[in-house]
C-alpha cells in the first residue's frame, strides 16, 4: 500500500500523512505557548497573579490554583474552537478567523486593569480555592481564552492548543506570584505587546489570504 504525502513549500521534504501529526502537534504547542505568553504579560490575569501574591504570600497553592483554573478553562475554549470548526463552512470560518486574529492584534495593545475587589469574591475559600475561581472567572472572555479558541479553530491538534496556551499562562504567570511588582517592572510591556500584536496579525493576514496552510 503506498503512503500518502503532503505537500511543503518548494524545495522541502514532503513528509508521510501518518507522521504528520505529531510535527503539526509539535509547531501548535510552540505557536499557543509563545503567542499566549506575550499576550499574557501585563494582561488581566497576570495583575490578577500579582494581587495574590501579595494578598496571600503563598506562592504554591496560587501557581497550582492558576494551573487548574487555566486547564478547565482553556479545555472548554479549545472545544469551543473544535466544535466551530465543524459549525462554520471552511471558507466562511477562515474569514472568522482571520478577522478574529487581526482583531486579537488590536486588543493585545489595550492595556488592562484589574480592581482588587475581584480577588475578594473568593474569601473564605483558601489560597488554593480562591485562585481557582478568581483565574477562571476573569480568564473568561479574556484576550488569551479568546486566542485559545481561535488557535483551536485554527489549528488541528486542540489538546496541543491546550498544553501551549496553558503552558504559557505559567511561563508568564509564575514569575510574577515569585518576584512580584518587581518583575513586571523589567519588561518592557510595549515592546513584548507589540511583537504579541504583530504575531496575531500576521496570522490573520495569512489566514485571510490562505498563505498559512504549508505551516501546518
């Protein structure tokens, strides 16, 4: 029986059908992780972090907190994204997408803001319950929920949409409940904003103009 190929730009090497899952798995985790990462700093979330760290000073009930709140989350955005993908004609959802992720570009360069009373909905649960349901009520409808739903419409593998953007929650989030005010502090917030907006756009502009299938 021969093997079925899929085609790559010119001059690569075209590779088997049956393997190529796993290399498509591999480039969603680093493109949900990186894009989710940048977007994160100086998000909603991570100023969220950043309150229970000095509320609390309890630093690994909130970072397991983020991580429960993230995946629950995350895990109904990237079914969300799977489920449109089977809602949407590919033409129309690759319209959706491409204006979804230039409009994504957009909101990365609004900054955010968060009031302490948000952390205070949660008294009486504990460190790690009050994470949990302060991250996942604000996550819902933020910037990176929003991104995790489009890179799983986007993309084929959403348990690797998952593991990225979660993974990127933590690489951004963590940090900050450790060092706290004094880490955010040393990142130039305009700069990593910037490259998360140019990331976003690029994206949709590919999309739009169906250059971004051979990245796949």
């Amino acid at each position: 029986m021969r093997e079925a190929y899929t085609r790559g730009p010119p001059g690569t090497v075209a590779w088997p059908l049956t393997r190529l899952p796993m290399s498509f798995s591999l480039h969603t985790l680093a493109l949900s992780t990186g894009v989710v990462t940048l977007a994160e700093i100086g998000d909603k979330t991570q100023l969220l972090a950043f309150l229970l760290a000095a509320r609390f000073k309890k630093p690994v009930p909130i970072v397991l907190g983020i991580l429960v709140a993230t995946l629950a989350n995350h895990g109904l955005a990237g079914a969300l994204g799977q489920w449109i993908t089977q809602l949407l004609t590919p033409e129309v959802l690759r319209w959706v997408l491409g204006v979804g992720f230039i409009a994504m570009a957009i909101w990365t360069l609004i900054p955010d803001e968060i009031e302490e009373d948000e952390v205070k909905l949660s008294q009486g649960m504990g460190v790690f319950g009050a994470t949990v349901v302060t991250f996942f009520l604000a996550e819902m409808g933020d910037k990176t929920q929003i991104a995790t739903v489009a890179l799983a419409a986007h993309e084929a593998s959403a348990l690797a949409v998952v593991a990225g953007t979660t993974l990127g929650m933590l690489i951004a989030d963590v940090p900050a409940v450790f060092v706290g005010n004094k880490f955010a502090e040393r990142i130039p917030m305009k700069l990593v904003h910037g490259v998360a907006a140019a990331i976003f756009a690029i994206l949709g502009a590919l999309t739009l103009l169906k250059a971004d299938t051979w990245l796949r």
